[in-house]
C-alpha cells in the first residue's frame, strides 16, 4: 500500500510509541522555548531522521552482499536483493525490517522533527508578521514563505 | 564531510534550481491562499502526499541495485560490482547529500522535504493556524502538528 510521503513512518509505527514521540517533542518546545530556540534550531537542523538511518543501513547491507556475492559466490547475492526489496518496500509503503527497533531507541521521522522546529519558531513569533487578510497579496505570501523558512 | 540533515539536499542543488524551487512555492501558495475555501486544506493535503527527494532517491536505488543482482546472478557476476557502486552512493547522498541521480530528480522539480515543509507551513500560517501561538507551546505544538 502506497501512504503519504509525510506520514509513512508514523502509520507504519506502533501508535504509543508514536504518542511517546510526541510527548517528548512537546515536552522539548517547552523547555526550549524562550531561551535556547536558536541552539535548539541547529540541533534539530542536524538530527538523524528515520530517512537517514535507512538510507545508511540499506546501503551498507546492499554494498557488503553485492561484494560478497562478487568475491564469494552468487548464494551471497540473496542479501542484496532482500535488501533492496525492503527499501523499495519502505519507500512506498513506510515501513522496514528495522523501523519498530530504531523508533522504540527514539529516532524521529522527518514529521516529528519538523513538528518540533516550526512549533519552535510559532512560540519564538517567527509568524506573527504573517499576514491574516484572506486575499493576501505577493508581499504577504512573500513574508509567509521566508517566514516559514527553517 | 557529514551534511546537517535538513539542508543537505539543497546544499547540493545548484542555486538556480534553488531560486526556482523558492519561486514555485511563492506562486503555489498564492494561488492557494487567494483562491481560500477549500483549497487550502486541499493543497495542505497533496503536500502531505508529495514524494520528496529521499522518497524518489531510495526508490531509484531499489531498483537499480536489484537490477544490478539480478544481473549479476543470471548474466555475468560484474554486475555485483554495478550494484555496489549504486549502493556505495546511497551511502554518499545520505551522509553528504550529493549522489549522481540527484541533479536529474532536482530538475524533475522533486523537492527535498524542507522545501515541502516551508510551502506547507507559509499556507498554514497565512490560515492563521498560528495566531496566538506566541509564547504558548501547548497552542504552538498544536497548530504545528
């Protein structure tokens, strides 16, 4: 089944450790708020994401089985192919081999992250020059966009 | 060099792409907030459904490496070689953010899941989903969810 790109880790997630996430994050733009917003923008700016977990594992499980099968035999090139097979897999559907295991250590999706940052900046009042008319002009969709910038 | 997550693809893009993935959102999101009703929460939606530039990527690399070992096993085992080269870039762009497909995704207008995120929250915030948020992280987390 294909999900939203921007929830396909989370569906694919047990939903209390979802919950747990999220509490935490919450709990996170709480005791950032205020005083380290900035520190805490540049942290979250270089947090592993599920996304960048995957993309390493999948990778060197993919390039040891090619190698292997290469030097050692083509039986070792099972590896690579179910490896491969569960990328495509995650990329379609969310979920992967590893998901439930590095989500439980606490590892975010890009949601999550996201989710924290822009709250982050909503407290800072990052959008409160953001423009409320309901026929906004240029200027104000202009505003809107570098506001929204991370 | 190990990349900052969030800015690694753009980093990597060129600044003309970049300028015009930034003009692409301006005008999708004007479109949308001077158009109102339903279109928001309806443009809102197809943001949450766009692939993005991993999703794209990590399909690619699926395939290309499965290809790559089915070669390898049913034609000549070089083929392995084939698939670790592709898989060793996987292992660049997720590091760095720079791979060779990434020039042809970025011209394909796939866009990394920041760029998606700052149209998605520029809509938001012109709704007025951030109103009164200032100084309330219950409200703010709210309305960022």
């Amino acid at each position: 089944m294909i999900r939203k790109t921007l929830r396909k880790e989370l569906e694919s997630t047990a939903p209390e450790i979802n919950e747990r996430v999220m509490a935490e994050s919450f709990g996170n733009v709480s005791r950032y708020a205020n005083e380290d917003t900035d520190q805490r923008l540049l942290q979250l700016k270089q947090e592993w994401d599920t996304e960048r977990f995957i993309e390493v594992e999948a990778g060197a499980v993919v390039l040891a089985g090619s190698l292997l099968a290469y030097y050692r035999g083509g039986r070792w090139a099972a590896i690579p192919a179910f490896a491969s097979a569960m990328l495509l897999l995650h990329a379609l559907n969310g979920w992967y081999p590893w998901l439930p295991l590095i989500r439980r250590v606490g590892v975010r999706t890009p949601y999550e992250v996201g989710t924290e940052a822009y709250a982050l900046k909503a407290v800072r009042g990052d959008f409160k020059d953001v423009s409320s008319d309901p026929k906004p002009s240029l200027a104000d969709v202009t505003t809107a966009v570098d506001a929204a910038h991370v | 060099m190990i990349s900052d997550t969030l800015t690694r693809v753009p980093e990597h893009s060129s600044d003309e792409i970049n300028q015009r993935l930034r003009e692409y959102a301006v005008g999708r999101v004007a479109e949308a907030a001077v158009t109102g009703g339903g279109r928001i929460q309806q443009r809102l939606e197809e943001l949450e459904s766009e692939w993005d530039v991993e999703r794209g990527l990590q399909t690619n690399f699926a395939a290309v490496t499965a290809v790559g070992v089915a070669l390898g096993a049913l034609v000549d085992r070089r083929w392995f070689l084939f698939s670790a080269g592709a898989a060793a870039f996987m292992i660049q762009h997720a590091l760095q953010g720079w791979c060779p497909p990434l020039p042809v995704l970025r011209r394909l207008n796939f866009r990394a899941m920041p760029e998606i995120q700052q149209e998605r929250y520029a809509l938001k915030a012109l709704r007025g989903d951030f109103s009164g948020t200032e100084q309330d992280p219950l409200k703010a987390f709210e309305a960022a969810r």
